[in-house]
C-alpha cells in the first residue's frame, strides 16, 4: 500500500512539472502585427508644428518641442540583398516613414502609437539620428539618454549619430546600393570600423564614457552630399551632456592612432622637399604611453608605432629608389602626423573635452593623486585642460606598391 502510494505522488509531482511547459506561447505577437521601428531622427520641431495632445490636452508647457521621423519596416516588402526585392514589388516603398511631434522621446512615441495600428517595438532598432542642435541641447540629450536607457528593447550596439543639418533627411536617403536607407547607414559605420576608418564607439560605448570621470564621450558625425550621399565627416564630442565641438574626418585617423585601434585605414596625401608630392596609406597602429607625475601635475607621453605602404609619387624628376629617400618620406610623415595629433590634442583640451581617456590613465597608474584631486569629473575636464602631453610617432614604409606620375 505504501509502495503505490509513494507511485501517485512521484506520478503527481511530474505531472505537475510538465504543466507549465505544455501552455504553449501564451502571449505571443507575430512579427507581421509588430511596427518593428528600424532607425530615428530626431530634431527641433519647426515653429509651426502642432501637439497630437495624445498624452495631454493642449496646454502650455515651458518645454520646446521635438520631431521625431520613425522608419518603420513594412512586412514582406524588406529586400534580403541589394539585388532582392523581398515578396512584393520592386517598386513598393520597404519601409513606412511617419513623423511625429512631442515634448520629450517618450512623449513622441506616444504620439507615434497613436498614428499606427500595431504595437511598436524598438527590438531592431539600430540607427538613430540626432541633428547638432539636439545635440548642442544638455536638456534634450539628458532626456534622450534616460529614455533610451532605460527602454529594454534598445540594444546597446545601436549607432547613435549626430547630423550636420536636419537629421529627418537622412531617413529619405535612396542610395543605389541598398533599398533602406537604415540598412544603409548602418552597414556604412560597420563596415568604416571594419576597415579602420571609424571607432566601435556604439550606444552603450558612449553611455559608458559619459559615465566616466576620467573620459569624455563622442559620437559619429555625419552629413548628406547631393542627396543621396552619405559623409562621415568627423567625431562629435560632449561635454557635461552636450556636444560642444567636432574633429575634421582626418582627425578620426589621429584619435585612433593615439588608441592604437587597428585595421588602419586612413591615407594622407603631402609634399616631401625634393621628392614632390606622395600618397601613404597606414595599415597598423600601435599605442605606448606612459604616465607621471611631475611637480605635482600629471604629464602623459605618447609612442605611437604606425606601419604603411607608399601608394603614389608624382610630379617629380627624382624617383624613390632607395632607402634614404623612403626615409625622407617617413621623416615627413612623422611630422605632419605629430603636428596633427597635438592640434587635435590642443583643441579637445580647449574645449575640457577628454575624448582619449587620458584621466583613466592616471587614475589607473596613479590613485592616490586621483583620490586627492580628482571629486567629479568636471575636476578632470578642468585639469585635462592643462595637461601636459608629449607625442612621437615613427611611421615605417613596409611595401612600396606605389604608382609613379
């Protein structure tokens, strides 16, 4: 009798086990009734803008509105490739883009639900675009970031990009080499990391380095040319919550040459006395630095390693033939390469802006000196002003493929 009874409660116990994993997906939505929001553009609303009053009736607030331009994704109108049309036709839009204004981010999308019929979903959202005068706004971004940050469904390998002009625009892109112009702009930076022309720095990197006391935090600047052409035209960098200048597109190859971040990828095109003029193209980048504290102020130095190909020599009777006049050509390099640098350095520091997280460096190597001065990070932005840094770069030529003219 014991035995059978021992036999029902084991039998109960798996019963009871396997109910909850007979329920099936009780809650499940499918993909074709999600709005799978694909890419953002935010800027300030134009005056004449109107309130949906989706959240609230028309009242006044001492808030300045904000448009927000949401790529929605049309289901089974996305191409799987350049080539591909998905299962309707070539000539359908793939995506639906629809514009709504609001308060603040959480405001706008709001109003955007109101507009469309299925629930939204951030899950694939990997562009976002804010134009420079939401940038330049410490109160727009703080919004902004505590939106985002706090949303589950945004990933933090999501490009956050600010834009020279209106950042609408870019959603309205039709580049020939791909139908979405999300799609587009988000292969463009993966593929610039991919061959050393732009920084990882996603979402969560710069979230990460505005948490910092010892960095400051950039993002990707970015512009339109005729129309349908996408520039890369620099780093936009911040400075407590708001974006206070930008680097020029060579400037991306100085910053990641003092970080050491490879692929290389950037040429440069100059003038060498007596030899005219040439193209060199950096293939690796190597990073030392060391750090000190010198009379009660920290000093940093730099040796950056830089290995090239010489890709052109033109306009000039004297040819590249040996090794003495390669060498003229890396001594150039490493001048102008230097120069660059330190002005870079110069103007970040202008601006108390410290992109290279030079205050990470001496709160690694030297705590008890951050302990004693160091109390927020504005007390490194006030000191990365005044700090000493010394940089060498010694470039060498490893392959002379070149092309003479």
């Amino acid at each position: 009798m014991n035995l059978l009874v021992g036999k029902m409660l084991r039998l109960i116990l798996v019963v009871s086990t396997l109910i909850p994993m007979l329920t099936g997906c009780w809650d499940q939505v499918e993909i074709e009734d999600r709005a799978l929001v694909l890419g953002l553009a935010i800027d300030k609303a134009p005056p004449e803008a109107k309130d949906d009053e989706s959240t609230h009736i028309q009242e006044k607030f001492p808030l300045k509105k904000i448009q927000v331009t949401a790529q929605i994704a049309v289901p089974g109108r996305v191409p799987l490739g350049p080539g591909s049309s998905g299962s309707g036709s070539s000539n359908q839009n793939p995506v639906w883009v629809v514009k709504v204004t609001g308060l603040s981010l959480d405001d706008a999308m709001n109003n955007l639900q109101q507009q469309i019929a299925d629930p939204r979903y951030l899950v694939h959202l990997r562009v976002i675009i804010i134009s420079k005068d939401i940038a330049h706004s410490k109160d727009h971004m703080d919004e902004l970031n505590d939106y985002l940050r706090r949303n589950p469904e945004v990933r933090r390998r999501t490009w956050l990009l600010v834009s020279e002009g209106s950042a609408t625009k870019f959603m309205d892109v039709a580049p020939p080499l791909q139908r979405v112009p999300t799609i587009y702009i988000l292969a463009m930076m993966d593929k610039a990391v991919d061959i050393g022309k732009l920084p990882p720095d996603y979402i969560g990197n710069f979230w990460s380095a505005h948490s910092k006391w010892g960095q400051s935090s950039f993002l990707p600047y970015i512009a339109i040319r005729e129309k349908d052409n996408i520039l890369i035209k620099g780093l936009a960098y911040f400075r407590e919550g708001r974006m206070v200048g930008t680097t020029k597109p060579i400037e991306i190859g100085a910053y990641l040459a003092i970080m050491g971040m490879n692929p290389g990828g950037y040429s440069e095109f100059f003038q060498v006395p007596e030899l005219g003029f040439v193209m060199t193209v950096i293939t690796e980048r190597h990073s030392r630095n060391k750090s000190s504290i010198s009379k009660g102020k920290p000093h940093l130095k730099y040796h950056l390693s830089l290995e090239g190909n010489l890709d052109e020599h033109f306009q000039s009777m004297n040819p590249i033939n040996s090794s003495a006049r390669l060498h003229q050509v890396e001594l150039t390099f490493n001048k102008r390469a230097t120069k660059l640098i330190n002005n870079m350095i110069k103007k970040t520091q202008k601006d108390h802006c410290d992109i290279f997280g030079m205050g990470e460096i001496i709160r690694a190597h030297h705590p008890s000196f951050w302990k004693e001065h160091i109390h927020s990070k504005k007390d490194w932005e006030e000191m990365y002003g005044n700090l000493t840094v010394d940089v060498e770069v010694n470039m060498a030529i490893s392959n002379v493929g070149l092309k003479q003219k």
